[in-house]
C-alpha cells in the first residue's frame, strides 16, 4: 500500500467551496439595494398605487420600532410584549419637549430617546433573568404601569384626550430650512430609519450581536461558556428601547399628537405581528412586516370597522402558510441551496 501524498485542492475547487457563501452575500446587497431604491423612489410611486405620502412615512416609523423589537425577539430569542412602552414614552418626550421646554425638534427628538431609553435601562435590571412567559407577562405589566400613568396625569399628559399643544418645527440647515411637511417629512423619518437600520447592523456584526444569537440558540451553553447572559439581555433590551423610543418620537412628530393608545399593550401586539409577518430574525423582515400591516390596516379601514379581524386572520393565514415569516422562507431556501 503505497503513501500516496495529500494534494491541496485546485483552485477550481476553492471556488466552488467559497460560491456558496458569497453568493448568500450577494442575495443580500442585492436585497439591501432593492430596499433601498423602493424606500427613496416611494413618493413618486406610492400615488401611483392609490397610496400616499404620509402612510409612508407611517410605515417608517413602525418599521423603526419593529427592528428593535426584533432585537429581543429575532436576534436574543426573548418575547416582548411592553414594547409599546418606550415607544409611547419616546412620544411623550418627544411632546412634551416641544410644548413646555423649546421649539427645537431635534432636540425633541433627543428627549424622547433619552426618556424611553432610561426607562428600559432601569427596567432591564428587574426582568431579565425572567424566561418565557413569565418575561412577556412582566414587560405587559410594565407598559400597562406606563399607560395608566398617562392616562391619569391629566396636567401634564393630557389625560385620556391626549397631548396637544405642540407641532413639528422646521429645521434650519443654514443655506436650507426644512419644511417637514409631507415628502420633506418623509425623507426626514427616512434618514433616521436608515441611521436605525445601520447601527442595529453594526451592532449584529459585532461581538455583542453574535453573543445575542449565541443566547437565542442555546442560553444554557452561552452560560456554560461563562457568559454573562442576563447582562447580554439587559443590553438587548436596552438597545430595543432606544430603537422603539426613537420611533415613538417620530410617531409624536407625524400625528403632532399622542395619547396614553401609544402606551397600550395592545400597540405592542401590533409590532408582534409586524416582526412575525415579515420574519423573525431577518434583517428587513420588519420593515416587510410594517408595510404589510400598515396597508392592510389603511385599506381595510376605510371599507368596514372590522378591519382587526381581518388583520386577524392574514397573520393567521402567513403564520401557518409562512412559519418564518415571508422573508423567513426566503432565507430558509438561500441555507438549503448553500
């Protein structure tokens, strides 16, 4: 039997190897400049569908808050349903800046993350070594906790009628003044959309991102490892709180109003939905996601009240027809073909 040597494989077969995974990474510029053409060309073709402007930038500003919930929900394997909590806090800030402190509307902006951002981080501590349900169930407290406090503060929250009083200012840039008044607006919720998609990005590609997936796909090996897990979850939701606060913001700017609704643990079921509709753990499944519920709750409302419950049955319907989401099934294929 004669020693025959090991011969390194071919350049041929190196390519072969590695077309696989780059192609993955092209399915994935190609999706990201696909977004990116719809998203910047949207108010020119959106009137060409029978939408508008507006709802556009509705569905932005639900996609900023569903991306973060993903975090927890896609990326760290925990469900949240309080979400709406500093989303509705981030609102009020928001507000609350404009009418009582200054006309400055990033500064406003500022406010309302800071608000919701402190909140989660305060929060966090309490809750994180909770696990599954008993998780959900203490988030839904917390936002409830959030809402009746809204609710009841009549002097400086408004109450149940909400807070008025306040609209969005325009921006001065020097050689420019930003309107903020329908496409300007727009494209003002955009940059902020694309600075939340870029930083949750950054952050899934860093140690702290994979440690998150780590968690998600077995917390009690990350734990063996010697992980600090429940600071990892902290963190995570954190991050998420940040995210959904500064969409509650762009929320307060779009309506110049909120109410104790956008505290509602029901608006957090809303971002649910949105996140398993467009997948789970995909990138831009909550963006998919939001502009799906936003147009379904946009046309259905306007031909019956009972738009819920058709809602209602075409998150049924995708759930069992797309277990992972629509986006979800896409990237179940590019693994099977890889």
């Amino acid at each position: 039997m004669s020693d025959s040597p090991v011969l390194p494989a071919t350049p041929l077969a190196a390519r072969t190897m590695t077309r696989p995974r780059d192609r993955t990474s092209l399915l994935r510029h190609v999706d990201t400049i696909i977004v990116w053409a719809l998203l910047l060309t949207a108010p020119a073709w959106l009137p060409l569908v029978g939408s508008y402007v507006e709802l556009g930038s509705q569905v932005l500003v639900f996609a900023i808050t569903a991306m973060a919930l993903n975090i927890l929900l896609g990326y760290t394997g925990f469900i949240s349903f309080g979400e709406a909590a500093y989303f509705g806090l981030g609102a009020y800030g928001c507000g609350l800046f404009l009418k009582f402190v200054g006309s400055s509307t990033l500064l406003a902006i500022v406010a309302g993350v800071v608000l919701g951002t402190v909140a989660a981080a305060l929060i966090g501590p309490l809750i994180m070594r909770r696990r599954g349900v008993y998780f959900a169930m203490t988030t839904i407290a917390f936002s409830q906790m959030f809402y009746f406090v809204a609710e009841r503060w009549n002097g400086l929250t408004g109450g149940d009628d909400g807070l008025t009083g306040f609209t969005r200012q325009p921006i001065d840039l020097g050689l420019i003044t930003l309107s903020l008044q329908g496409t300007s607006f727009y494209y003002f919720v955009l940059v902020f959309f694309g600075l939340t998609a870029g930083a949750i990005a950054i952050l899934l590609n860093s140690p702290l991102g994979h440690t998150w997936l780590a968690i998600r796909e077995n917390m009690r090996r990350a734990r063996y490892l010697g992980l600090a897990t429940d600071r990892y979850v902290w963190a995570a939701f954190t991050v998420a709180g940040l995210f959904a606060a500064l969409g509650g913001a762009m929320e307060a700017l779009l309506n110049n109003f909120t109410s104790p609704q956008d505290l509602f643990f029901i608006v957090s079921g809303n971002f649910v939905i949105m996140v398993v509709l467009g997948g789970m753990g995909s990138f831009w499944g909550p963006l998919v996601g939001a502009a799906i519920f936003i147009t379904a709750q946009d046309y259905l409302s306007s031909m019956t009240n009972n738009w819920q419950s058709f809602v209602g049955i075409l998150f049924i319907v995708v759930v069992l027809a797309f277990p992972r989401g629509i986006l979800g099934l896409r990237r179940k294929r590019q693994q099977v073909r890889a």
